[in-house]
C-alpha cells in the first residue's frame, strides 16, 4: 500500500449504532489525512466495510456485502474490519477482493495501516485491549450518536461480543462533555449514548454512569440526550431517578431482559433474576409514567424448554413496557451455550420469536393510545417520505407531518392524535 495515491474513500457499516459512530469518527481521521468522500457517482478508491457478528445471520450479511461492494468497485482497495474480521480474520482474507483485514480496535489506526507494505492483517488479542477511541457520528443533522464505553466483562454463555470488542473501558467525563459541546456547536439537538455495556461506565477513569449523565446534564446547547440498551443490574435506582428529573435527559430506557425464566437466566449467566427486572420497570413507570421502555428478549436459546419458554412468556406479558427486540437464538462457534444440552429447533424458534413479536405490538400499540391527546416535542428529521417527514419525541413516539423543510432539526411542541401518529396500529 506505500505510495498509494489514490484518495477518495466509502464506508459501509452493518450492525449497532456504536459501528455508525466509529464509522463516521473513522472517515473524519482520513479526511484529516487528505482523504475525501467519495461521491455517489463515484468509485471510490477504497471501500472500508465495518462489519458486525451479532449471530451468524450477521456474518452472512457482511459476507454478501463484500461480495456485492468487490462486484460494484472490483478496482478498489478493499478493507475490512469490525467485530466479525475480529472474529473470523482467516475467513474473511481469503473471500475475493480483500485486501486487509482489521479486528475491532485496529480500525482506528486505518491510516497508517494504508501506508503498510506488505500487511494483509492487523488483529489485536481482544485479551490485551486497553485504549479507549471516542467516536461520533456527524453525519446525521438531528441525532448524533456519542461513544461512551467499549467492551464487555459479562461474558454471557451466548455471546462472542467480549471476544470480539475487549475488555470494558471508556472515555472521561470531561472528554465526553467536550465532544458533546462539539455536536452542539454543530447544531446537534439529541445525542444518544451508546457503548457495548454503558451501564459499566467508570470502568477504566474510577468514574461512574451516574456521574457522567449528571455531567451530561449541565451541557448547553443540547435539547435531549437519550441512553441507549444498558443492563438492568447496571441501571440503578439512582440513575432512573435522576432521569425523571434532569434536564436533558429522555424518559426513555432500553433495557435487555433476555428471557423471563430464572432458570435460563442462570444458564445465560446472566446478572439479574426476574424479580430485579420487575422491580426496575415498576420504578420507572411509578416515577416516569409516560417513559418509553424497550426491551429485548432471545427466543429458542440452549435449554429453553417449552416450559420455561412459557414462563418467560407470563412473566414479559405481565411488564409495564412499550416495545420488545425479538431475536432468535443463534449457536455462536466458541460459546459457552454450546455445552448446554437442550437445543430448540428452528420451527419452534420461529413460532415462539411471532407469539413475542405479536404481545410486542399489542403493547406498542397500548403505549401509543395512552398518550394520545397528550403534548409532546418533536424534533423533526430531514427524509422526506412521498411528502411527509418524521421526528421522535421525548418518549420516542414516531410521529408524522406534511413535509416541511423549515421543520428539519427544529423541536416542536405538538398534540399527539390518531393522525399524526405512525407505523402503529391503534
């Protein structure tokens, strides 16, 4: 790669918001380094696939997307990176039109990596991570997404994310402050916080959560900040607290539940029981009746019997929540739940995955109705959709307008009805 001289370049990120944000922090670097954005009608001279290994379906997905980036662009330099080249860097050098490969922390270091003659790959042991890279993303005029925190100590039976992303770390208050002052002076309005486990803030700087949203809070020129999915045992009743009645933040959690069986809780290794769950949604809705709560649940895991299915079931359906992320269970190469021995077959996963998906829209659906005729504020983004736009309030009610392009990037104060409401039946 020394003496490349071509210069333009574009990314194709799969996966989580965090990927987003580094991705977009990532392209900044290069342009710094006299790189530019390669147009649409262009064929960039290097394309950079960030890629994602949630599950196998994901690894499948970046698999296509390097075929389809190398049939599109069969000139360019092609590289490729994220939490999948992390795991699986031996698979990925040999698929055509591969170039360099880089695992998950090694893509910050991408323009020096460029200039490296005779590198194919750089994989740093996850074991040994220790920086933190802060990340952003800019490109979006409304919502940013901010990089608190990277890694993970949880190591759950099902997850490769620790393997993939290291150990957990994270930014200073101080830093992170700057960096939202940054997206303000930008004309940012909402950020949301993300991370891999965000609630483990404090980690690397002796700091905590808690103390960095209090921090958050005092930052001017910020309308919103949002938390993205943080571990129930890691949201503490101070921190659900402080939410109802800070100043920027959103009645809005993200909380993973996984299952509603204790039992399978445990062969998760998960670090909550039920009844720890229970007690945080009814906090929340005590003290933030009209907070958004999300919540993710995998169906069909190693061990889920029908019946302890069943009682995650009971015990979900019983939950003062908005929203559910149903995921169906994938076997993960190195993982502990291999060793369980009760599999669930794909036919049943795919029944248990619609039950959930359809309790999820009946509650979205409740949600919706029980703020209607309530006021709300919006801050409306830029797509315009066959002569509407959309924007999220507060509570993240998607909400609709004619389209309007004074509104773009501006909060609005708006009675919420059956009109403008979207995507819901009510």
């Amino acid at each position: 790669m020394s003496g490349f001289t071509y210069r333009t370049f574009a990314f194709y990120t799969l996966g989580c918001k965090l990927n987003f944000a580094e991705s977009s922090s990532i392209g900044r670097t290069l342009i710094e380094t006299g790189f530019r954005k390669a147009k649409s009608t262009e064929h960039p001279d290097i394309c950079i696939v960030n890629t994602c290994s949630v599950t196998d379906g994901a690894d499948k997905k970046c698999r296509q997307a390097i075929h389809k980036i190398h049939r599109e662009h069969p000139n360019a330099y092609l590289v490729v990176t994220g939490c999948y080249a992390q795991l699986k860097p031996d698979e990925i050098i040999v698929i055509e039109g591969v170039d360099l490969v880089l695992g998950a922390n090694d893509k910050f270091i991408l323009p020096d990596a460029l200039n490296q003659e005779g590198i194919n790959r750089i994989v740093s042991d996850t074991r040994k991570l220790t920086p933190f890279f802060s990340s952003c993303s800019f490109e979006d005029r409304t919502r940013y997404f901010l990089k608190v925190q990277d890694g993970c100590d949880y190591f759950c039976t099902y997850c490769t994310i620790p393997f993939a992303r290291g150990r957990s770390r994270n930014g200073s208050i101080k830093d992170l402050c700057a960096e939202a002052s940054e997206v303000a002076s930008q004309g940012g309005k909402e950020i949301i916080l993300t991370g891999v486990n965000i609630g483990d803030f404090g980690k690397t700087t002796g700091e905590s959560f808690l103390d960095l949203i209090k921090a958050l809070d005092e930052v001017e020129g910020i309308e919103r900040f949002r938390i993205s999915s943080i571990e129930p045992d890691l949201l503490t009743d101070e921190i659900i607290t402080f939410v109802a009645k800070s100043k920027r933040f959103a009645p809005h959690f993200h909380i993973p539940l996984q299952s509603g069986c204790d039992d399978v809780l445990k062969l998760m290794h998960r670090h909550y029981d039920t009844a720890l769950f229970a007690h945080k949604i009814k906090l929340i809705k005590e003290i933030i009746p009209d907070a958004f709560i999300g919540v993710d649940v995998i169906v069909g895991t190693r061990g889920e019997t029908p019946e302890f299915f069943d009682a995650s079931y009971n015990f979900i359906k019983s939950l003062d929540i908005s929203e559910l992320h149903v995921f169906s269970y994938s076997e993960r190469a190195g993982t502990a739940a291999l060793r369980i021995p009760y599999v669930v077959k794909p036919q049943e996963k795919k029944r248990r995955s619609q039950l959930l998906l359809d309790l999820s829209a009946s509650k979205l659906s409740n949600f919706y109705r029980s703020q209607i005729g309530t006021s709300r504020r919006v801050l409306w983004e830029a797509a315009n959709r066959k002569g509407e736009m959309f924007g999220f309030t507060e509570n993240y009610l998607k909400l609709k307008h004619t389209f309007d392009n004074t509104h773009i990037n501006n909060i609005e104060d708006i009675i919420v009805n059956s009109y403008n409401i979207t995507e819901v039946n009510i």
